[in-house]
C-alpha cells in the first residue's frame, strides 16, 4: 500500500521519541514533525537522517482507513493505548 498524499497522520498523530532534525527531543503526539512540508510530505524521506521509527512504519489498509480522518482516529488509538504515561493511569 501505497501513503495517501497529504494525509500525514503519521507524522502528526503519534510521538517519536528518537531525536528528529529539527526536534531533538522527539515529537510530542498530535504536534506536527518539523519535516513536515507545505504540502505534507516527509522531508527526510530517503534520507539517512530519517529516524528508524519512521522508515519502519509502513502504511496499511488497517492503519491508514479509507480517509484521512480514519488514518488518525486509529494512529491516536494507537498513541494512546502504548503511551507509558498513559498506561500508569491506567
């Protein structure tokens, strides 16, 4: 499966802890990545700058839904069910 262009629901709706150019300190959960262009695309991609955790991630029919908005519903539901702080509270 191929990223739908201008979703970018991976590079807003989840934390990265690794250090990003332009971040580093990682990337809160819902804040926009610093690589992140007008149009919505990855700047580092196919960089070697690129941090492991986002080359990894690969879109899926699961993942990624029909829309946009499906994409970040389950990216958040993802963020918040393996978030450590979140899981304390629990």
């Amino acid at each position: 499966m191929e990223c739908r262009i201008g979703c970018a629901a991976c590079c807003i709706a989840v934390s990265i802890s690794s250090p990003i150019p332009g971040m580093p300190d990682g990337k809160p959960a819902g804040v926009p990545c610093a690589q992140l262009t007008a149009d919505r695309r990855c700047a580092l991609f196919g960089k070697p700058e690129r941090p492991a955790v986002c080359g990894g991630l690969q879109a899926s029919e699961d993942m990624c839904g029909a829309t946009n908005e499906e994409a970040f519903a389950f990216l958040a539901e993802l963020e918040r069910a393996t978030s450590p702080a979140l899981k304390r509270k629990a």
